[in-house]
C-alpha cells in the first residue's frame, strides 16, 4: 500500500510538470 501511495505521488507530479506548459 505504502508503494503505490509513493507511485500515486510520482504520478501526480509527473502530471503537474505535464499540465504546467499548458497553464502557462
């Protein structure tokens, strides 16, 4: 469980660094 929450994270930022060129 402890693994796929840091995955989770992982993901999420990876989505953040996607969507940030597109914000701006």
């Amino acid at each position: 469980m402890r693994k796929r929450l840091r995955l989770y994270q992982t993901a999420l930022k990876e989505l953040s660094k996607l969507k940030s060129p597109l914000v701006c």
